[in-house]
C-alpha cells in the first residue's frame, strides 16, 4: 500500500494542536446537478442506510438518483442565501468565533478548521491542511449533540479512513456527544427564554430531533436516549410540566418505521385536537440547514396552520450564538488543557530542544 508521507518541514517548526469541526454537509449549489453527486454519496454511506449493499446500489441509482435530486434542489433554493448553503454559513461563521475563543485561551499555535462529512470541505483535506501546518495533536468535533452511528459515527469512519493511508498519524482524540454537556444546555434554555421574551410563550413547546429507523435503536445506538435526555434536562432547567412539551423526531425517509412520534404528524394532530400555538426548537441540529429552515419553518408551519393552529414559532438553532461559542469552546477547552505545558492564556513553551523533540521523526 502507499502511505500518504508525513509533510516535510524543517525540524525547528513548533508541533500544534488542532480543532476539526465537523458537520454533515451540504451540496455546491441549489440544483439537480449538484445534488447528485452530494447524495450519491450520502446515501452511499452504510452508516446511513443500513440495507443489503447490493440491493441498495440498484434502488440508489436505478430510482432515487434519478428522482431525488430535483426535488432536494427545489427545497434547497428555497433556503440559499448569496453567500451559499445556510449550513456551510453557519458553520463557518462557527469556526471562526470559536477560533477566535480558544486562542485567547491557549494561544495563537492553535490551529481549527471546519469540514463536511459529505461534499465539500472534505474531512481528509482539511486533516491534510492541518498536518502541513504542523499539527500532531488532533481534536475532531462532530457538531452531533447526541450521538448516532450514522452521523458521529460515520464521521469517526471518515477519520479513520483517511488515517489508514497515512504513514504518520497525529495523537487523536475525538468527541462523540455532548448532549447533556451543562454549557449546551444552558445554551438551549437561554435561547428558548429569549425567544419568548421577544414573541411571548406559546402553548406548546416541540423538541423535534432528526430522526432514524427505530431498528437502530433496538440495534443498540443510543441516540433516542440522548435525544430525551436533552429534552428533560433543558425542561427542568426552564421549569417547564410534562403537559409543556414534547419530543418528537423528523425527516424519516422510505416506509419502514422510524422515532415516534413523528414531527409534521404531531403537529397536524395537535392543530386539529385545538391547540392554536406552538414553538419549535431543534437541539439536534447546532446549525440552521435545509431540515430546520426549510422542513421545520416552512414545510410544518404549512401542516399546522392548515389544520387549524395559528400562531407557529421556530425558534432559530444556536449557530453561532456568544452562548453557544462559549458551550463549545468549555466542551474543546476539557479536552485540550493537558496537551498544553502552560496554563490556559499563556504561551507555550517553543523552545528550539521542544520543537525538535516534537518532530516525529525525532522519536525514533
């Protein structure tokens, strides 16, 4: 097999360390012909759908390739703004605010980045980014509160593929879920407090999660029990009865059975049972993309309104909010702060004996 080489660079270059964010990903542009390749390789993932492979590969291109991409395209130009995805904007107006968070802290040696598990910027170029600058102590952050095989998980694959062809491989640490983390959620309870103190308190209030086929979760992953452990912890945290909220589960895709109870079917039944206003959050989602802006605010705003309800609030996710920034930025800093020789603000130590002894190739 040939190995990816270590970059070279001379042996006084200070080893870094660096931040990856990650998040799922988003297509070039709102069209048919930039959809296809963006989901052929979604879809592709065995992560995501967990189908004989075989079987798999002919419905994929012989019928959804060829359907799909134009319907995901009409949605998507519904939510493009001028300067691209709502899901790349925010993610890396995140990166840059975090960056800026935790070189105050530790200094300006660190290096972060973001990246797509799908399309572009892709995870193995922006680890080959960062191990040319010099980094050689990794931290991934898969922007997934709550953990799932086919989203933190597959990202996690996506790292490892890429260490594969490597003949070098930096120290890694990779952060699997933070969705009981107290910063996340006091960030999600601030956001939710301000909202109604901008547009008052509605009814009801519905934690709608992404949603996957319950056989995952009678498979083990655990993501149905994060995702209803963020909601009672953020509904304590706003004194909220069990008569306040709900939590339900959105986007399912095919006919098999997927989390109950489902998002748009909750929300039509609420509407028509007399329930006139809601508000919408989704914890899932630490970014505002196609599922949150275009599903949510317009697609279930359309099914509640339609059938009787007519006050609806999506309640915007926390992007790049100061409280959010300053939830990742604790989550990173616990685990980064032993990988520094100095305390948190101060500079390292880059003396020429510490960066040669660094170097990689020096260890041997």
């Amino acid at each position: 097999m040939k190995y990816i080489n270590f970059p070279t660079y001379p042996h006084s270059s200070a080893a870094r360390i660096g931040v990856l964010m990650t998040n799922l990903g988003t297509p070039s542009a709102p069209t048919a012909q930039a959809l296809r390749p963006y989901l052929k390789q979604f879809l592709s993932d065995p992560r995501v759908v967990e189908f004989p492979r075989l079987l798999w590969k002919l419905i994929l291109h012989l019928v959804i390739l060829r359907i799909r991409p134009r319907r995901s395209a009409q949605a998507y130009a519904k939510v493009w703004s001028d300067q691209g995805s709502p899901l790349a904007v925010y993610t890396k107006a995140q990166c840059e605010a975090l960056s800026r968070e935790l070189k105050t802290r530790f200094g300006e040696e660190l290096v972060i980045d973001w990246a797509m598990r799908y399309g572009e910027p892709a995870i193995g170029d922006k680890i080959q980014s960062m191990l040319e600058q010099g980094v050689q102590k990794l931290l991934v952050l898969p922007l997934y509160p709550q953990y799932s095989g086919s989203t933190t998980g597959s990202t996690f694959d996506a790292v490892a593929a890429d260490f594969t062809q490597r003949r070098w491989l930096p120290e890694l640490r990779f952060i699997s879920n933070y969705h009981d983390n107290e910063h996340y959620i006091a960030a999600l309870s601030a956001s939710i407090e301000a909202h109604w103190a901008s547009h008052g308190r509605q009814q009801k209030l519905i934690f709608s999660y992404h949603g996957v086929p319950l056989r995952y979760l009678h498979n083990g992953d655990p993501y149905h029990c994060m995702c209803h452990k963020t909601t009672r912890l953020v509904a304590t945290k706003l004194g909220l009865s069990e008569d306040d909220y709900l939590t339900c589960f959105q986007s399912r895709f095919g006919r098999e059975p997927w989390l109950e109870p489902y998002t748009d079917k909750t929300l039509i039944a609420l509407a028509k049972r007399g329930l006139t206003s809601v508000s919408v959050i989704c914890p899932g989602f630490s970014a505002d993309c196609l599922e949150t802006l275009e599903e949510i605010d317009q697609e279930n705003r359309d099914y509640f309104l339609a059938n009787g309800g007519n006050d609806f609030h999506y309640i915007p996710a926390l992007n790049a909010s100061k409280a959010h920034i300053a939830a990742l930025t604790e989550i990173c800093a616990r685990n980064l702060h032993d990988w520094w020789s100095t305390e948190p603000g101060k500079d390292a130590d880059h003396s020429t004996e510490r960066r040669y002894n660094a170097h990689p190739y020096n260890r041997f």
